[in-house]
C-alpha cells in the first residue's frame, strides 16, 4: 500500500499533528538542553551565569570598578584620585575597603578601614603578586602594583562571590520555575488540541465536497441527471464542484437532445413504414385484383390501372419528400441566399399564382403596400416554402373552397409573413407538433395521399435555413395560420 | 346473401375488398368512420364484421371489444 492510497482524512490528520508534533519535541529537546546544561553543571557555570547576569550579585560591577582602578592606576604620574572616586563608591558600596599608594605613601585609605588590615589580607590572599585578584565564597581581595606608574591599589572586604538567596527568593524562584512548567505544558496541550480542531475542520471543509462528488458521480452513472451538488464555495473544490455541475447539465442536455433524436427517429421510421406500406398494399391488392380476374369488365380493369398508378405517383411524391428532407436534416442541401425585396416578392407572387390556386379551389388575398423591405432568401427553397404552406391549406380546407391572407409585418428587425386560411383548423395543444416530421393529427394517418406529414417538417428546415423562425397558431373565426419571422437585412422608407 | 359490414377509412382498399367479397357472392356494406361503423353494427343485422385497426372516430380493436360486449358473437 502507497501512503496515496491512505485516506486524506487520515493524512491530513497525519500532517497536521507532525506539524504540531515535531516542533513541540524540538522545543522540549533545546528547554530540557538548556535547563540541564545551566541547572546540573559545575559552580564555574554557574559563575558564568552570574557573570553573565548582573542581577543575580554584584560581580559584574566590582568586576568594572577593578578593571578601571587598574587602568587608572597604569597612568604615568601622581593618579588622580577625583578620577578613581566613582570606583572606589562602588567597591566601598559592597563592603570592600580600597586603598592607593605611591611611593610607599597612602594617597587614598576607605574612611574608617585600617591600612594595615587591608595590606594584610590582600598579602595573605594574594601573596607577593603584583597583580592578584581572589574572589571567592567567603572574601574578596585585588592588589595591583603599576609597572609603569609605581601606583599600588588594594581593596579587600568579606563579600561572597554569588548573592545567597534567601529563603523568600528561593520558594519565588520555585514557584516561578514550577509555572514556567506548567505554562509550556499547557501551551503544549493548547497547541496539539488547536490543531487536532484545525485538521478536522479543514478535513471536513475538504471530505465534504468530495462526498458530494462522489455521490453525484454515482447518481449520474445510475442515469440520474438530476442531482445537484449545492457546493457554492469559491475555493478550488468548489469551483471543481461548479464545473463537475455544468458538465452534469451539458450531460443532460446531451441526453435530452439524444433522446429527443432517438423518439424523432423511431417515429420517422415509423411514419416511413406506414406511410410506404399503405400505398404498396394498394398497388399490390389491385395488381392481384386483375390478376385473379376480379376486375372483370373493362372499365374496372382501367379503374385498377389507374388506382396503381395513383398510388406510384404517392409513393413517388413520399419518397422525394424524403429525400429533400433528409439532405435538408443533413445539411446537404446549399442555400444560394440573395437579397430580396419581400413586399414586392409577394405581389408578384400573388399575382402569378393567383388563377392556378383559384382552379384548385384556393382564393389568395394580398394587399400590396410600397414598402421596401430586403431579406435574404433563396429562392427556390423559399417557393418550395410557399407551395407546400398553401398545399396544406388546400389539403385541409372546409367544403370545396378555402381562403388564405397573406400577411406581412415589419417587427423591429424583422419581417413577419403569415398565411392564414379558414381550414378545419388544428386543436391548440396540437400546433408545436405541426412542424415534427410525419406528424399528422390525425392518428389513424387516414389518407396517405393526402399529406406524407413531411411538408411542414421541410417548411420548417428552409425557414432555419434562412436564419428565421417558424410557429402555427389558430386564425381567428377558425384555421390555421402559419407565421414566419425572417431577419431584415435593408429597408428603405 | 350473407352481408358484411366493411369499416375502412382507405377508399381504394375499401373498394378493393368489396370487390373481392361481392365476387364471392357477399353483400358488402362499406364505413369509413370507426364510429359510424360501430354505431351501424350494433344497430344493424350482419354475418360479419371486418374492421381496419387504424380508423378515424374509434379505432378497431375499441370498437370491436364493446362490439363482443354488447354481442355474444365470435372475435
């Protein structure tokens, strides 16, 4: 196992208290170091921390006061004692008596010490050195002779070397050792405690997320597109969070679309099917009717011929349907786009067609404004537009005769065309399906020969073509009226 | 002559079958609405009944379903 494979629960609480845990022990390490080394090592160490710490005797000031007498003291010529007063304060301060002489002859004696005492000690300390100083438990004693100068200084006094504490400062001293104690094992406690808490709130602001994603993961591969995460973070998860949600809605929306495709497809084949069948079963019954001599007399016989052919002649127009619409869904048909003037394309559409739709029963009404509206079309597709729009309308007209308006109207950047005729009409919730290929409201698909279902289907693939948008909707007083909206590329006043 | 009550909304194929029938000496009666022809069949006095599935009104197999309810008769 590869610690990658661990947890990150468990590496990130891993991680956090080795963050905790190593410098706490470094700390340990050099406190316990540095107590032992100055606590349990000889009285020469302990000298030095006095030495090194003034507070704890007088020895760093004596030790000053001894230097400069010194110094003074090397100076050629009678010394001046105005200059060697302030050491003298400090040395008679802490008990030690001083003493200058020259040339056998006292310059300075501490007021109220004995010459002789001080001479005495210093010989019995120091010997016959002319530079000694002996400091220790008990006394205090430092003789200098000048080589240079013949200045001889002696200062002597019963001062110990370290201040005793009293019983006072040692139970402060406990007391305050004892705390330090207890103050670095609470900050310990405090510190692994804080980042016990730490490491589980960032585990969690990070474990959170990842078990939405993985629960959503799974939702998804049940095929459930529907689940969403709720992380709403603006840091790296929640932003990995956000993307996994949009490729989680491109996802369904893929699949919406698939399936969409695949119900169009089912029902196109369908529709094929049917719509194929139909016409062939007539063609093949009346080839049968002759064949087995049920058509016995002449005109019968003709009757059947002519039935055959009817029937090819569907079959021929269903499949050429077929096929402009599939070069249509596959984007094979090339669209020449030109500019247009719409206005005057529909007069002179009105006009020319005006008699032919009359003889099949269709009256046109338009009325010509001198408008100049330009949009692009091409024009064949578009004629195909027109004709299977007013196809359909003579399809299904009430009685013998049907009328359609032509409508044109300019809507801010584009142009609406309606066609609306007074048919049988279709029932409300029946339009948006008017457009879907081989949809017929009529579910027993009574009449093959009287729509194949894919004329409005092709209407609608031309008009996306053209950049433009398709619906139906009912006419006033009853019918349909079918309205297309194309974008205006110029218009003229 | 036995009759026979034909519904088929599909004009050609209606003709079609009646000309078979009537060249086996049937009387055939032709529907082109299913409910008409159902309406006309439990009316009406038939030896059969030939009903197209796909019909506009009610379709066949409806229709022929209340047609055995209301009749004791084969399907």
């Amino acid at each position: 196992m590869q610690i990658r494979d661990i947890s990150v629960k468990k590496r990130l609480l891993f991680a956090n208290f080795m963050m905790v845990f190593i410098p706490v022990c470094l700390l340990l390490l050099i406190g316990t170091a540095a107590y032992t080394g100055l606590r349990f090592t000889g009285a020469a160490q302990q000298r030095e921390l006095v030495m090194l710490w003034p507070d704890k005797g007088p020895a760093l000031s004596v030790q000053f006061a001894v230097s400069s007498l010194r110094a003074r003291a090397d100076k050629k010529g009678v010394p001046k004692l105005r200059d060697m007063q302030e050491d003298f304060q400090i040395l008679e301060a802490q008990g030690i008596s001083t003493m200058v002489l020259k040339d056998r002859q006292v310059l300075y004696l501490t007021p109220g010490a004995d010459s002789g005492t001080i001479q005495e000690a210093v010989r019995k300390s120091c010997g016959d050195s002319s530079s000694m100083l002996v400091w220790n438990d008990d006394e205090f004693a430092f003789g200098y002779t000048s080589p240079r100068s013949g200045t001889t200084i002696l200062a002597a006094g019963s001062v110990a070397f370290l201040a005793k504490d009293s019983a006072q400062d040692r139970s402060n001293r406990d007391f305050w050792e004892n705390m330090v104690f207890v103050i670095l094992g609470t900050a310990i406690v405090f510190i692994i405690a804080w980042g016990i808490y730490l490491s589980r709130l960032l585990s969690g602001q990070i474990l959170e997320p990842l078990a939405a994603l993985r629960l959503a993961a799974s939702e998804i591969r049940k095929g459930n597109m529907d689940v969403s995460l709720g992380v709403r973070t603006q840091d790296e998860l929640g932003e990995t969070c956000q993307a996994f949600d949009r490729m989680r809605r491109e996802l369904k929306k893929a699949k919406d679309t698939q399936e969409r495709y695949e119900q169009n497809r089912k029902e196109l084949i369908a529709g094929i099917s049917h719509d194929l069948s139909t016409p062939l079963t007539s063609v093949k019954g009346y080839a049968s009717g002759i064949l087995d001599g049920i058509a016995k007399t002449q005109a019968k016989q003709r009757h059947y011929m002519e039935m055959i052919y009817q029937k090819a002649c569907t079959m021929e127009k269903l499949v050429e349907n077929l096929f402009i619409f599939s070069k249509l869904d596959l984007d094979r048909i090339p669209f020449h786009l030109e500019p247009v003037e719409i206005y005057g394309y529909f007069a002179d559409f009105a006009e020319d067609r005006k008699s032919f739709l009359a003889e099949r029963g269709l009256e046109l009404c338009f009325q010509p404004e001198h408008r100049q509206v330009t949009v692009l079309l091409d024009r064949i597709q578009f004629q195909r537009v027109l004709e299977n729009l007013l196809e359909n309308s003579i399809k299904y007209k009430q009685g013998e005769a049907i009328r359609v308006s032509l409508g044109l109207e300019k809507q801010a950047a584009h142009v609406k065309l309606s066609f609306a005729d007074n048919g049988i009409g279709v029932a409300e919730e029946e339009l948006p399906k008017l457009f879907r290929s081989f949809y017929r409201t009529d579910p027993a698909r009574t009449n093959v020969a009287k729509g194949s279902g894919l004329g409005l289907a092709i209407v609608r693939q031309i008009i996306a073509g053209l950049q433009g948008t398709i619906w139906a909707e009912q006419t006033p007083g009853g019918g349909l009226t079918i309205c297309i909206l194309l974008p205006i590329v110029e218009e003229k006043a | 002559m036995k009759k026979i009550l034909l519904v088929e909304d599909d004009k050609g194929i209606a003709e079609l079958e009646r000309d078979y029938l009537e060249a086996s000496d049937l009387a055939v009666e032709i529907v082109a609405d299913g409910t008409e022809g159902l309406r006309k069949a439990l009316t009406g006095i038939y030896d059969l009944l030939l009903l197209d599935v796909m019909l506009p009104g009610a379709d066949g197999s409806r229709s022929a379903v209340r047609f055995v309810r209301s009749r004791s008769c084969p399907f």
